[in-house]
C-alpha cells in the first residue's frame, strides 16, 4: 500500500465546509484528517448500490461520503460530498 496518504476534496465539499461556521468546518476537517490514519478512525461504513467503493463517515449529523484510490503511487483519500443526514443521500 501507498506510504503517503493525501485528501482531496470534491467542488461541492468544499462549498458545503465554506459555508459553515470556522469551528464546525475544523470538526469535519479533523474528522477527514482521520482517514489518513491505519485504520482509519471514524463511525466508518460501506454505501449499498455503488461499485465504486464508496464509505460515509458519520459525524453527529453531518455525513462525509467519500472513498480510496491511488493516485501515481500516492494513496488518496476523495472526498465525494458532505452534507446534512437528510440531504446528503439524495
């Protein structure tokens, strides 16, 4: 596996973090940092219907869709979408 692990954020996630208040935006940010780690931490589970590997991490009642790959050689961490429970699903 990849030695480095970076995070990328989608257009729309990064919309979404701009728009929240300075300390809820370094809650999440912390929590994505987490990702980095082996294993990642975090209330972590795989989304039913997508083959491309998709996980959410659960943050009180935010949720961060995102998923792995490898990006020349780098291990990448994308973050596809991050939203409030009932929105982020649809």
């Amino acid at each position: 596996m990849a030695d480095e692990i970076k995070i990328k954020y989608s257009h729309d996630a990064l919309k979404f973090l701009d728009k929240q208040k300075k300390k809820d935006a370094e809650r999440i940010r912390d929590a994505i940092n987490k990702l980095k780690e082996n294993p990642p931490k975090g209330d972590i589970k795989p989304l039913q219907g997508y083959s491309d590997g998709r996980k959410r991490l659960r943050l009180g009642s935010w949720r961060i869709i995102f998923r792995n790959t490898i990006d020349a050689k780098i291990e990448v961490v994308l973050i596809i979408d991050i939203d409030n429970r009932g929105d982020v699903y649809k």
